[in-house]
C-alpha cells in the first residue's frame, strides 16, 4: 500500500525485519522443542538461540539485502534466510529446521503476522466505536428528518442515526475477534503435513509459545478456508465504514448541509472555486473500502488449493495481506477523526424537517383520523391528498402549509382540533424512545 493511506506501526508487522524476526522464532522454538525431545542436542539448540538470537538483534536492511541475494540464486526464500542465519551460527545450525517444511513457517509466521495487524484493527475500532458513542449522546436528542429512498420521511435523532453506526461496528468487532481467533493457527507438521520426521508435541511447544493453536490436520499448508473467513470479515468492517462515510457525504450536499467534515484552517477544497467545501475524507474513505472488498474475493479463490498443497494462493496473500489490513486499519483511525471533529448543525436540520411544509408529520395525523373513527383506508386517502396539494405547491405564490391545508378539510375539521393537529407536528414526538433504544445499544448511558 502507499505510503499515504498507511500508519507506520500498521506497516512494521509487514516488513522483512518483522517476518524475519518471527521466522527465526518459529526455528528457535521448534529446535528447542526438539531438544526436549531427544531429537536436538541441548547445546545445539542454546546455540541456535543465542546465536541466531543476537544475529536477528542486529540485522539491518544490509542483512536483508544479503538474503535477497542468496534467494537470487536459490529462488527460494525460506532457503535463502536459512543460509543467511547459518552463516551466523555455525556449524550447529544443521540442527536448523530438522524435519520441517517450508509452509510451516511461512504459514505460521502469517498466522503471528495477521494475529498482530487484528490487535491494531481491534484498536482503530475501538477509537471509531468512543467515537460514535461520544456524538451519538450528544446529538441524542437533536431531531433531523429521516429518509427512505433518499425522500424525507419521518423524524429521528441524529444522535439514533449514529448509534445505529455504533451497533453495527460493535458486530464489526465480534467478527473481527472471530476471525482473529480462526487464523491463529500454527502448522509445524512437515512435507504433507504427516508428521513422519516431528513430534507433534514440538507444533504444540511452537503453538503454545507464539499464541497459537495447532491445526488439526494441516497437509502442509493451513486450509485457506481460515484466510478467506479472515479477509471476508475485513471486508464487512470495510463496507461498514463506506456506509458511513455515505451517510456523510450525502448530508454534507451543499442543498442538505446538516453536517460536514471539518474544515481545517488553511485548507482548500478547490484550485479552481475557493468556496468549495469537499467530503474528501468520507469520499476518500469510499474508495479505500472498495479495496479492502476487492481482496475478498482472491482470498476466496485460495481456498481451493491442489491435493495437499500448491503456491497459488502465495503470491496473492503477499499482496492482500500486507494491503488489506494497512489499507483498513488507516481506514478506521481516518474515520474515527472525521465522526470526532464532525460539524452538526442542529438548525439546518430543523429547516429540513419542515422544508416540505410539514408533509413529514403525515403519519402521525393519519393515526389522529383513525383514532377519530375513520377507517385507515379513508383517513389514508384523506391524508395523501392534502399532503400532495402541500407538495407539488411548494414554492409557488399559492403555497399552503400542510397544517392549513388540514384545517381547510371538511373530512377532518370538526375531527381534530387544531392544537391536536399541532401537538402531532411536533419532531419531538420522534425522541420519546431515543433513550429506551440507546440504553439498548451502549446500556445505561
């Protein structure tokens, strides 16, 4: 990913170093399990550590270039890094790697790897769930007009618009621990996964050491089913946040103007046009959700890997796994400064609510007619069609409010008083539940 959408401590999990440090201890651990065992001398396995130890300490970008040579001629990475640590430990070193493969290290290191990018992702949720939570009850009881299809409906909370938001990233989250959970899985099992030259108890040693838990039967790679259920959960989280970044940037629209981004002294939303005022960041936001969901699907196409393995799924986790998760985790920490700093303007939602004449109360004047003993059929019809005399009136010199319109009705005058009419077009009538339902998302707030 460029380094514009990335966050470094996001984009150290998936450095050489990183990788090379978790591969020497996948070794490390797996020799020393074989010492337990009898199948490694003890001092070969202390040598291994302290060695090996103090040559991964001191490894810089020379050391990662050194391995990268050797791979130049081997063509073969896990082959290229074993050379590279031998020739720091010596001739104790032939006791590195003894029976294994080398899926068992490269799957294992992914598992630490993708364990370590979801404690980061679980982070930037939480910081984008304080946030939402913080607004929500600020705003709980601000009204603003619902919408459906886009067209105004029925009033809500602005502050119930973003708990909703909340509810969903809290499930966001639990499926993030899940998928946490199933792709921690370690594989120290050999060429086609057998065990024939391993204790299964060293994959335990690893597994137990690293955080991990073995896979039951790994035929030397890790199923893909793991990964695919970890990308789609990424993928979830992703159209989460376009949904708010969404909701954002259609209330930002310069004819709605009910909240916007904030707009930092000195920025410029246009070269052209110095008044402008652009959604970049839920706009941008949009864009960075697509590409999380576009790794879905290759992740998917893994799973069905040949017989007991093949590489086809290799080069395509080298990319989605390193993109994926930086690309989301600046995602969410974007997303949680954009709702923190969000701009609301309580007025010009109370505009909207009443920008169309007050049609939006049209349901609750619908239940008055019906208490008042007309069928729902005939208090529908009634209903509609002063609500469409309101509407297609709206801005023309002969316009009447949806109110006078009512009063002017011979099916309703004489039904409905004209302060029961008023107390049904009141928005806060929309708020009287808002803390039941809040108590249900965040619980006593």
């Amino acid at each position: 990913m460029v380094p514009r959408y990335a966050r470094p401590q996001m984009v150290a999990i998936w450095q050489d170093l990183n990788r090379y440090r978790i591969w020497f201890e996948i070794e490390a651990l797996a020799a020393e399990a074989m010492a337990a065992t009898g199948d490694v001398p003890a001092e070969a396995a202390r040598a291994i550590r302290e060695k090996g130890g103090a040559r991964i300490a001191a490894m810089t970008e020379a050391d990662v270039e050194r391995i990268a040579e050797i791979e130049r001629e081997t063509r073969h990475d896990v082959i290229a890094f074993l050379t590279w640590l031998a020739e720091g430990i010596g001739p104790d070193s032939r006791f590195v790697h003894l029976g294994m493969t080398s899926s068992d290290v490269l799957d294992t290191c992914l598992a630490v790897q993708l364990t370590q990018a979801s404690d980061l992702l679980l982070e930037g949720i939480d910081a984008v769930m304080a946030a939402l939570k913080r607004r929500a009850i600020e705003h709980k009881l601000t009204p603003t007009i619902g919408r459906s299809h886009g067209i105004h409906a029925e009033p809500t909370s602005f502050g119930l618009k973003l708990a909703g938001h909340y509810a969903e990233f809290a499930r966001n989250r639990a499926r993030l621990l899940a998928a946490r959970e199933e792709i921690a899985t370690c594989a120290i099992s050999g060429a086609v996964g057998t065990f024939a030259h391993l204790d299964p108890a060293i994959e335990a040693h690893v597994a137990q050491k690293l955080g991990l838990r073995p896979e039951p039967v790994s035929t030397q790679v890790i199923p893909r089913d793991r990964h695919a259920a970890f990308f789609a959960a990424l993928g979830v989280i992703a159209s989460g946040i376009e949904r708010l970044a969404t909701e954002v940037r259609h209330l930002q629209r310069s004819e709605v103007r009910e909240a916007e981004e904030f707009f930092h002294p000195g920025q410029k939303g246009s070269s052209a046009m110095p008044h402008k005022r652009n959604p970049v960041l839920s706009e941008n936001l949009t864009g960075l959700a697509r590409i999380v969901r576009g790794y879905v699907v290759p992740a998917m196409e893994n799973v069905a890997l040949w017989h007991e393995r093949d590489i086809s799924h290799s080069s395509v986790e080298r990319v989605i796994g390193p993109d994926a998760t930086i690309t989301l985790d600046f995602a969410l920490h974007r997303l949680a400064g954009m709702i923190e700093k969000l701009t609301v303007y309580p007025e010009r939602m109370a505009e909207n609510i009443e920008s169309l004449g007050g049609v939006v109360h049209s349901g609750e004047v619908l239940l008055l007619l019906a208490r008042a003993g007309i069928s729902r059929e005939d208090a529908y019809r009634i209903i509609q069609r002063n609500a469409m005399a309101t509407w297609t009136a709206l801005g023309k010199p002969d316009f009447r409010r949806f109110r006078d319109h009512l009063l002017a009705d011979p099916d309703v005058a004489g039904r409905i008083s004209p302060e029961a009419i008023n107390a049904a077009m009141d928005p806060r009538l929309h708020l009287a539940r808002v803390d039941s339902i809040l108590d249900r998302v965040f619980g006593s707030h």
